[in-house]
C-alpha cells in the first residue's frame, strides 16, 4: 500500500508545481464566478488538514486556531496576501503533513470520536481522516485547476 503522507506531498508538489509561473496578484485574484482564489485553496488545505487531524483528536494544531478560522469551509479571502505569507502558506503544505505523519507515527491520534463531513462520509478513526485527505485534496486541486485556467484564459 502507498504511503497516504507521501501521496498528499505529491499532490501538493504536484500544485505547487501547477502555479509556480503565477504572480502574486494571480494567486490572489478571484475571478467572475468564483468566491475564492488559489492561494486560499491552497491555506485551505492546510486549515482542513489540521481541523480534522490534529484539532478534532484533541491535539493543538500546529498553524494555530486564526488561521484555520481564516481558511474553513464557508470563509472567502479577504485581504491579499503578500508574497512572503504565500511563501509561508507553500512551506506549511509541507510542515504540517511532516509534523501529523510524525505524531502518527508517535500514535498521538488515539482519541477520536466520529464525525460526519460535509459530503457524507463519517470519520471514525483518524486512519478514515487521512483517507479523506486525499479526496479533498483531489477536490481542491479540480479548483485550482479551474481557477488558474480561467485567471489565463480572461
């Protein structure tokens, strides 16, 4: 089986690699038709990431709670970031999935209580949240995706 760390590292070099020729004014961009634009998909994963596998078992998250309550389903960006936050973001799409692969492999993640997602699919174990890591971060790159191709095409 692959390892579920390294397969979300691979999205993410994967996206990263994808806007790497975007400016700092295309990140930040939200185009007609959209309420957000690729940098906040991008925090965002990392928000999700550490409301559903560090806050949910109990553990302090490693971003702090501001940053998740910036970047949570339902929220939209609301200043630009400057170029060095959009460095900070692209370097804790890394840390983060280091530091929860690390406490994982500590077996921090002991106490977790079910929970249903937006989409249906309930979480009983933190094995069930990794999982649901990669379709959400499958999710978030189909936004991407499209954003970075609108933001070309206009």
């Amino acid at each position: 089986m692959n390892n579920p760390f390294e397969n979300i590292r691979q999205v993410r070099r994967h996206l990263l690699n994808h806007v790497s020729e975007l400016t700092v004014d295309q990140l930040n961009r939200v185009p007609p038709g959209f309420n957000n634009n690729i940098i906040w998909n991008l925090a965002h994963l990392v928000a999700a990431q550490q409301g559903i596998c560090h806050e949910h078992p109990g553990l302090d998250p490693i971003v702090g709670r501001s940053f998740i309550e910036a970047y949570k389903p339902g929220t939209k960006p609301v200043d630009n970031l400057n170029e060095k936050e959009i460095e900070m973001i692209k370097s804790l799409l890394f840390s983060t999935i280091d530091q929860f692969e690390a406490d994982y492999q500590k077996g921090l993640f002991i106490n977790y209580d079910p929970r249903p997602t937006r989409y249906g699919v309930t979480l009983n174990s933190i094995e069930d949240a990794l999982q649901f890591l990669l379709f959400h971060e499958g999710l978030h790159t189909g936004y991407i995706w499209a954003l970075k191709r609108t933001l070309l095409n206009s």
